[in-house]
C-alpha cells in the first residue's frame, strides 16, 4: 500500500513543480554590454581625459557625445547636456565609475605623471574590502576609482 501511496506523491510533487512559474531570473533576457553616461556642459575636456589621459579607445565619435571603450563589454559615454539630452550637467555628482583593473599600480603610476590629473584618494588598501584602490576627478567632477581585487591573504605591497 505505502508503495502505491509513495508513486502517487512523487507524481504529484512532479506535477506541481510543472505548474510552478519560471522564476523571475530563469526570464531575465540577456545583456550584452553596458555603458554609463556622464553629461557635462562641454565634452571636449571630458574627452581629452577619457580618451588622451586614460588612452580609452573611442567607439562613437560625434559633436555632442563620444563614447569610450572601457573592456570588451562596458563602455563610459560623455555628453553634452542641452537638446535631445536626457540630463543636464551638474556642480556635484553622486555617480562613481570604478575601473577594475590587475594593474593598479600602473594606472596609479601613470596618472600621477599626467598633468591636470585630480586625486580624490591616493592608492590604498581598503580595511573593508578585499581591494587595493584609488580615486580621481574627471573634468565633470565624477568620481573615478580605479581597484584590483585582492586575495584575503594578500599584504600590502
């Protein structure tokens, strides 16, 4: 009898789990890549910094918005705020980009000999958080932070 009974559940449980909806990350589509757009008043030294200071190769060229290459599948996007803009530019700005990077070191290297260059946070190693890190100005006052993740046992170099 419990072996008739015991069927009956199994088919049962089945049966339901075919009802149950997919989840909701089971239908998220897909994503390709990803780029944030930062809007200035004028692009041109926003560009120079994206493009010339940080060597971004540039991926759309236009008068009003230019976008630069991050990594294989994220881009920055610099704008110039006015018609068809979405936003205008702003004194402050709540929005970080933060750069993953092995390379730390050498992008800190090589943005301390650049000129104009603005150090929010010289290179460090968070208490917090397992990175080694440092922050700068872009021209439209973004943040850029630039970190490598480290290993849980790694000392600082």
């Amino acid at each position: 009898m419990w072996e008739k009974w015991k069927n009956r559940a199994a088919l049962g449980i089945i049966v339901a789990a075919m009802a149950i909806p997919a989840t909701l990350a089971d239908m998220t589509p897909s994503i390709d890549s990803q780029t944030v757009m930062f809007y200035y008043k004028n692009i041109d030294a926003a560009a120079e910094f994206y493009g010339k200071t940080l060597g971004l190769p540039v991926t759309l060229d236009s008068e009003w918005v230019k976008i630069f290459q991050v990594s294989e599948t994220s881009s920055v996007g610099v704008v110039t705020e006015g018609e068809g803009a979405y936003h205008k530019a702003r004194p402050s700005n709540a929005v970080m980009l933060s750069i993953v990077t092995g390379e730390v070191d050498a992008w800190y290297e090589r943005l301390k000999s650049a000129k104009n260059i603005i150090f929010i946070k010289d290179i460090y190693n968070s208490d917090s958080v397992a990175i080694r890190a440092f922050l700068v100005e872009d021209p439209g006052g973004y943040t850029v932070e630039f970190f490598q993740w480290l290993s849980n046992d790694q000392e600082s170099p």
